[in-house]
C-alpha cells in the first residue's frame, strides 16, 4: 500500500465541504484569493491561481457566509494542480494547544449546522 493512497490517510478531523473566500497573506501583506474546497479543525484546502510551497508559513483569512472571519496562521502541506493555473492547496492550521483544537472544531460543526439548515 502507497502512505498517500486513500486507503492509508489518516485524518484527526472531520471535514467539511464548504466554499468560502480565503484570503492569503504573507509577512502581513496580501499575497492572493482563494475559494475554499474543505475545512476541518486541522486545516483547510483551497483552490486558486497562485501556489504556496510546503512548510511556508501564511495567514489565511476565511469568510464563511452566516458566520464570522476567521483568521489563522497555517503552513503548506501541498500544492498541486492540472493545469498551470488552478492549484490546490493544502494548508494545515498552526494551532497551539487543545483549547484551540477544540474552537476551530466548533467552528466547523456551526458551519456544518448552518449549512444543513434549510
């Protein structure tokens, strides 16, 4: 079995299919826009026109509609596209301590309970 196959991911988080605008910044400056494909209390996957490399640092502000912003520091895990002009973006959240774990995963059951409410 291949360790990236499906079969052998190990998630610590549910994920949430959700989209939502995601806004990049590097070194406090905005670096670009993004369109959420999932969340989950772990991190986030994007869709956009410009790459981040695995293990850069960025802050990625999350607009979700029915609910606050979101601002949190996150790194690259990967960056892979089709095309040269739509990547996907993996970013895991660095988050310190469970305290943190646990609110970000309340932000993705609310989101979940807005979303499924007619």
């Amino acid at each position: 079995m291949n360790p990236g196959s499906p079969c052998c991911e190990r998630r610590r988080h549910r994920r949430l299919d959700i989209h939502a605008a995601a806004f990049v910044f590097k070194n406090g400056q905005h670096y670009a826009s993004y369109r959420t494909v999932n969340i989950s209390a772990g991190g986030v996957m994007l869709t956009g026109r410009a790459p981040i490399r695995r293990e850069e640092s960025v802050d990625v502000l999350l607009q979700f509609s029915g609910y606050p912003s979101l601002r949190i520091r996150a790194r690259g895990v990967h960056c892979r596209g089709p095309d040269p002009h739509e990547y996907i973006i993996g970013l895991a959240f660095e988050v310190s301590g469970p305290g943190v774990t646990k609110t970000l995963d309340d932000v993705v059951s609310e989101l979940e309970r807005i979303q499924n409410t007619p």
